[in-house]
C-alpha cells in the first residue's frame, strides 16, 4: 500500500510522541503476579487459565508443582513462572543427587529453550518452616538446594533460573519491626540458607497474611490489616507503621540484616484476602485490601527501613478458587481467588497491569444448566448422612457461620449440599439420586449471594472424549433427520 508523503511525517511524529511518552511515563517496579494453585474439582483448562492471565496482561505466576499440562498451557507465552517442589520431595532431593538431576531435566530443562516456557524460579519446598510441620523438613531444604544448583549447573540454566524457599511469616517474630529476628529454632538453618541465597543471586520469598493475624487475633486491629490508615499505628523509634503489610515486611528486613543481609531482596510468594467462609471474609473487604495493596506496592513508597524500594515482586494469592482444598486453616481456605472457580472476577479489581478491571475467562465449557437439589414432596428428616457424605466430598463451606450461604435455610442447605456434589460428579444422575430424596432441576436455585453453582468440563483430556460422542451423536441424528425429509 502506498502511503502519501505528508501521512510518513505524521506516522514519524506520532511514533517520536509514543516513545517520548512511553519513556517518561513512571518506572514501575514492583511486579504484580499471582499463585495459580490447582486444588479444584473443577478445573479449567490449562489452556483458558492462561488466557486468562494473556488478557489480564499478568507476566508473572507461580505454581505449586511442576503439573505438565500447565506447564505446556504456559509455553510460548512469554510468562515468567514459578516453578515449586512440594515439601514431600524434598527427602529424596536432598539425598540423591541423580533424582534432583531428573527432577530438573523431566520438569525444568525439557519445557525450557525457545518457544518454550520462561521458568525463573524454583520453589523449594512450600513453607517447609511452619511451626506446625514440626521440623519435619526442615534439614532437607538446604541440601536438595544444593542438589538442584548442581543440577542446574549442569543443564546450563543456574544463572537463569534461581532456587527460592517462600518461607511462613512465623519463620520470623518481634513485637516491633526493628527487632525482628528469625526463630531461634531455625538459626541453624536460616543462617546458611541466606548465604546460599545470597551467593546464588536469590531473593528472600515470604508469604504474609494479614486476614491470617486478625483472624487468629481477636485483638488485632481490624483498620491495622488494611492500607487506609489506621487508630492503631505502631510506633517503632523515629518510625511510624500504620499497616500490617509493612510492620511485617520491615520485620523480615530486620532479621535479614541480624544475619548481615541488610539489601536482600524480597519478594512476596503469597498474599491476598478470602471473600467467604468466615467472618470478614467478604467481597468487600477483598477488594479493598487487594486494592489497597497493589496500590501502595506500586506508589513506590517502600517502608521504613526500605523507602523507595517495595518487594521486587507480589504473587497474589490468588488466582482462583480452589474448592478442594483443605479447610484445616478455616472454611475461608477456599475461597482465596480474586476470580471465582470458574475464572469470573469476584470484583472490581485493578491490577495495575493495563487494564483497569479484571477480565473475565472465555470460552468456559460449563456443563449444562442444571441442578440437583432436595425433593420438596419428600420427608426428608432422614437426610443426615446423605449431607455429611455429600459435604465430605464436595465443598459446603459456605453454609457455614459467616459464609454466603449461611441463612438459606434447611431446605437451602440439604439442597446446597446435593448440588456441590452432583456437580462433582459431572452430573452423573445417580449422584443426585440420595435414596428419593434429591431431583435434578433446571430453575436455577441460587439466593442472594448464595450461588449454588454449575461444574466446569473438566480438563481437556477429559472433555475430549465427551466432545467426540456428542459429534456422533449428532451426526446420528442429522442422518436420520435427512432420511425422515427425504
Ligand atoms: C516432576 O514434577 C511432577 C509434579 O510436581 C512430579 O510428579 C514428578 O515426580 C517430577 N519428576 C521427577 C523426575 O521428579
Ligand atoms: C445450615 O447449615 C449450617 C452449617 O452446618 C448451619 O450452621 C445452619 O444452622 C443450618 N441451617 C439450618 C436451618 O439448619
């Protein structure tokens, strides 16, 4: 095509603005990524989280293991992952140096070269310092670390991709800032590792949890946990805390200069707020501390004993909802997802990347629009252990005491439970049968802000095949269609 003289000038004008612009806009420092965790019963496609993450224009994610359909969802798109190692692993990596030379070739060399998946970090083990792990791995770390940097060596990538442990914040403790200083239980450990780190060019990786604090902590002040100012500001010398987050942050800069580490970076391996399943655990409350938070991480502001220099990056935690989580911690522990199971966004959320609110996923395969709940012309006083086991499989959480459900009633609540786990069960229709007492329906039972949900078809493989029969199917009845025209 030939374009006139004087549209060269203007298309040469416009681009010299464009890079004028570009280049003066602010250095954003501070990356905003998120834990893309796979605990579900209803697991979107690989394919459609990455996506998701492509139209979200999130660059960074981190996983909790080296799942190989995510990891090919991922290649070739150009994002930066986290790679983990579950603590269970940790044994045999620290023990044999040819199992951590496979472990990198089968799940970090073979995805890695061009065209293929940017791996940056491994994850070693997974908060292998929680108090309640009782020191069960924690002499394993170090060593499989050593391992995997041999290993690592060896395939040419330990320049490119560096060994991380996101570390529990209780790895660390002090009632000011300033004080803080590892457990005294970890020394031993703590000490070597963050040389190992150090030498390595690793970052420090600390997940922090302000819900956890006030959750745990009637006293804790509820306005402490978020960013919007505070009656309880903590004074701490010349400094002054009015938020958690920070409080926490400096702790850990504290602690890693008592070890002689003062400028190690840091980065946030998980950090985020539930909107269900307990008490202030909200919409709301989500949104304004997830809000508050990439808002005061990319202001550049820093804390006190870091000014001007916030954590390197921040993984939300998290992406999605995981229903089959353990609810161990609480009911919340599965409701952590700024987009629901599903890939829809909770609330509006701005994640700082380009877009100013969430997009949602496309192309989701639900499965059809239907229900199982509790027959109405049923006596259904007998309906207690079908509950418990329905419960037992699928996710109810949200009946309870401050969840979104809690309030539907016993009928809602038979009903919710049915429907959780017929959904599980693909909508297979013996697993809506519970002796008479359930019946599949296509009215939409969900009250409120109690949505009782529709599965997704789980992952392409098993989507696959279902997909083929319903072509024949189709093809079948075309055919005989065309034979009944003619
Ligand atoms: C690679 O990672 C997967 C998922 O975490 C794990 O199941 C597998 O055992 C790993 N491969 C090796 C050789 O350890
Ligand atoms: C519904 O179930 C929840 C959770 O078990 C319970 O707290 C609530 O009282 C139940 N509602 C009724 C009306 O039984």
């Amino acid at each position: 095509m030939l374009v006139p003289r004087f549209m060269l000038k203007k298309v040469a004008a416009l681009l010299a603005l464009m890079v004028v612009w570009s280049s003066s806009a602010p250095m954003v420092e501070s990356a905003i990524g998120v834990n893309w965790g796979s605990l579900s019963f209803h697991r979107l496609k690989p394919s459609t989280v990455v996506d998701l993450l492509k139209d979200n224009k999130i660059q960074k994610v981190k996983l909790f293991d080296a799942d190989p359909d995510s990891l090919r969802a991922l290649k070739g798109s150009g994002i930066q992952v986290m790679v983990g190692i579950p603590n269970e692993m940790l044994t045999l990596l620290s023990s044999s140096a040819a199992a951590s030379d496979l472990w990198v070739r089968q799940n970090i060399s073979s995805y890695m070269g061009k065209g293929g998946v940017d791996i940056r970090y491994i994850a070693v083990g997974n908060e292998p310092f929680l108090t309640s792990y009782s020191g069960q791995f924690e002499s394993y770390v170090l060593p499989a670390m050593q391992n995997l940097q041999q290993s690592l060596t060896k395939v040419n990538l330990a320049g490119y991709v560096k060994l991380v442990v996101p570390c529990n914040a209780d790895a660390y403790e002090s009632s000011l800032p300033s004080q803080g200083a590892f457990r005294p239980d970890l020394m031993q450990i703590m000490t070597p590792l963050v040389s190992f780190l150090n030498s390595n060019g690793s970052p420090f990786v600390v997940n922090i949890y302000p819900f956890l604090s006030l959750y745990e902590n009637s006293d804790f002040p509820q306005d402490y946990a978020f960013f919007e100012g505070t009656t309880h500001a903590i004074t701490d010398g010349a400094n002054v805390y009015s938020n958690a987050f920070d409080g926490n942050l400096d702790t850990l800069v504290a602690a890693l200069s008592k070890l002689g580490y003062p400028q190690m970076p840091i980065v946030i391996g998980e950090i985020g707020w539930p909107t269900d399943g307990a008490i202030g655990a909200d919409l709301s409350a989500a949104k304004v501390f997830n809000q508050g938070l990439i808002n005061h991480v990319l202001s550049n502001k820093g804390t006190p004993l870091r000014p001007g220099s916030p954590p390197m990056d921040i993984y939300l935690f998290s992406l999605l909802d995981e229903g089959a989580k353990s609810t161990l911690p609480g009911n919340f522990e599965r409701h952590w997802g700024i987009f629901s199971f599903d890939g829809q966004a909770k609330y509006a959320l701005n994640l700082g990347l380009g877009n100013r609110l969430l997009k949602n996923a496309r192309n989701v395969e639900y499965l059809p629009s239907r229900w199982c709940v509790a027959n109405p012309s049923r006596d259904l006083s007998d309906v207690a252990n079908h509950m418990k086991l329905a419960c037992s499989y699928a996710d109810c959480t949200t009946l309870n005491y401050g969840g979104s459900c809690n309030g539907i009633g016993m009928k809602g609540n038979i009903s919710y439970a049915f429907n959780s786990y017929y959904q599980t069960q693909m909508q297979n229709s013996q697993s809506c049968d519970f002796d008479g007492l359930g019946m599949v329906t296509f009215l939409d039972p969900s009250v409120g802000d109690c949505r009782f949900v529709v599965g997704v078809t789980d992952t392409s493989a098993a989507s696959q095949p279902y997909r083929n029969w319903f072509i024949v199917w189709f093809l079948i009845l075309l055919g005989v269609w065309v034979l009944f025209m003619i």
